[in-house]
C-alpha cells in the first residue's frame, strides 16, 4: 500500500527592491521554506499584491525610485484586498523619523540593513505563522457565524410555528362561542318548529341573531389576516 502525503503549499512573500542585488540576498535567506514573488518597483509590487495567490507577507525597502516604499505602502492598506497584508521594512534608512513613519502607515515590523540573515529569516517565519494563525481563527469565526446564522433560522422559524400556532389557538377561541350560539339555534329551530311556533317574526329575529354571529365570525377571520 502506498502512502501519499498531502502537499503543503508555501506561503507567499512578495520581496521589493529595486536592486536585483539585494532581491537575490533576500531571496536566498527565504526561499527555502516560502514561495517568492519579485517586485523591482512600486508599481509592479501593486500588480503583484493583487495577483493571486495573494502574498502572506511583504518585504519592502523605502528608498525606490517614482514610488517609495512608504507610498507604496499606503497604497497597499487603501485597498480592501490588500490592507490586511503584513508590511515589513527592510532599508537602509535607521533614523528614528523613518522608523517611526513606517509603523504609523501600518508596518508589523522594521529592519535595518545590514541585517542578520538569521534574524531576518526568525522575524519573517514569526509573520508568517501569526499571519496564519490570523486566516486560520478567520476561517473558524466565518464558520461559527455560519453555524449562528443557522441557529437563528431555526429559531426564528420555531418562533413563527409558536406564534401560528398561538394564533389558530385564539381564533379558535374567538370563533368557539358563536359557532356554538348558532348550533344552539339551529337545534331549537326544530324543536320550536315541531311546537308549532315558527312564523314569519320568530324566522325574521333568527335570521337577524344568526347574521349578526356570521358577521362576527368573519370580521374576527378579517382581522387575523390582518395581522
């Protein structure tokens, strides 16, 4: 029998820098456990930002020709399908404005170059498993509201059941008395006819007593549709 492992997919960085030679620096600190995506402009790292599959993380420097990093940057958390994408600076710019302007436009973290190869690569694992992390309890939450939403449903379907039923239970009792008035006339009708005291006025008040519980009953039915 032969075993087959389900194939984990890397997830995706999207490095930009307009310096190929710092691109292939990254690139081999990272490569080995994340899928890379390549940016040598502000411009390009937009397309590819909204390219699927969508990065997990992205690793930018701020000194970039037409469109700096910090612009980009705020492109990137303007857009619905790009603002909860991680941003991470890595640049040559360590002064304490920059650094500070980078987390305002919503940066998770800020490294200065030279930087350590092992440091990076411990930083950039970290956003990636609490960026993960982040789209698991996501995951989790759309499939309680679901199951919420479900159980609301339910509930309101039984509440509804509960109120027809309340409902057929009044009518019912409204309609209980007069049905019975006019059963009971009816009866007497035939006893009072075979005594012999049927004529045209006890006709005419019967008729009158019967509409006006027929008139009832259906002004009572009107006002349930009503409602």
């Amino acid at each position: 029998m032969v075993e087959t492992t389900k194939k984990v997919e890397k997830q995706v960085v999207l490095l930009v820098d307009d310096e190929p030679a710092n691109i292939q620096v990254l690139a081999a600190c990272l490569q080995d456990f994340c899928q890379l995506k390549v940016a040598t402009s502000g411009q390009q790292a937009l397309d590819l930002a909204l390219k699927k599959p969508l990065p997990d993380l992205i690793l930018l420097d701020i000194m970039m020709p037409k469109m700096d990093g910090f612009e980009l940057c705020s492109h990137i958390k303007s857009n619905a399908q790009t603002k909860d994408i991680p941003l991470l600076f890595i640049t040559a710019k360590t002064d304490e404005e920059s650094i500070e302007k980078g987390y305002e436009l919503g940066a998770v973290d800020y490294i200065t170059k030279p930087f350590k190869p092992k440091e990076l690569r411990s930083r950039v694992k970290t956003h990636l498993q609490l960026r993960s992390h982040i789209i698991n309890l996501e995951g989790l939450l759309e499939v309680e509201m679901q199951k919420y939403q479900e159980q609301q449903k339910i509930i309101q379907a039984q509440a509804k059941s509960a109120a027809l039923g309340d409902m057929i239970d009044a009518i019912a009792h409204q309609w209980n008395q007069p049905l019975t008035i006019i059963n009971m006339r009816i009866n007497n009708l035939m006893f009072d006819y075979e005594d012999g005291i049927v004529d045209d006025e006890y006709i005419e008040h019967l008729t009158a007593k019967t509409q006006g519980q027929v008139m009832h009953l259906t002004q009572t039915m009107q006002e349930f549709r009503n409602f």
